[in-house]
C-alpha cells in the first residue's frame, strides 16, 4: 500500500474535525466575547478547547492500550455492544482534530477580534 493511500484518510478526518473545530472556536468566541470581556472569552475558550484535546489523547491511547481487551471481554460475556478498538481510536482521533481545531479558531479569532 502507498504512503499517499494510507495516509489520505487519516489526514482528511482529522482535518475535516480541525475545520468544524476553528470554526466553532470562533464562533463560540464570539459569542462569549459578547457577554464578557475578550480575555475572558479568549482564555476560557481555549481551555475547553485544550481540554477537549486532551480527553481525546488520553481516550486514543486508553483505546490502544486496552482495546483488544474490551473487545475480548464482549465475546466471553457475549455482551456484544459493537465498540470496536479501531471505531474508538477514530472517535478520538476526531475529537482531537476538534480540539486542537478550536483553539486554532480561538487564536484566529482573538487575533482579528483585538
């Protein structure tokens, strides 16, 4: 397999999640700039977007680490639910592209805004 075939999709997920994250980060800078000061507005909406980021790194490598026992565990208890290791390291892969992609927004946007 190509380098350019195995990496295509992965760049696209995480920049598709990147693009609705900076946009939501702006948005959502916006409108707390709004109600409260700008600085207010800026450094809390980089936190959630900071902490988004990092629930999704720490939930990526909680994947990694145990998936393949939690997958094993749903066939003995026969408790099927159809989580899937490769399903969860995607979600936060995504999850990750939105975080980082809001504080790309906040940056952005803060930058513009003052």
């Amino acid at each position: 397999m190509a380098l350019g075939a195995w990496l295509r999709p992965r760049v696209r997920l995480l920049a598709t999640a990147g693009t609705i994250g900076t946009v939501a980060g702006a948005l959502a800078l916006l409108a707390l700039a709004a109600v409260r000061t700008p600085e207010f507005a800026s450094t809390q909406t980089f936190a959630v977007g900071a902490l988004v980021l990092g629930f999704a790194v720490l939930g990526w490598s909680g994947s990694a680490l145990a998936g393949r026992g939690i997958e094993s565990l749903q066939t003995y208890l026969d408790a099927d639910t159809g989580w899937t290791e490769r399903d969860s390291r995607r979600a936060m892969a995504r999850l990750s592209g939105f975080g980082a992609g809001v504080m790309v927004g906040v940056v952005i946007a803060t930058t513009l805004l003052m």
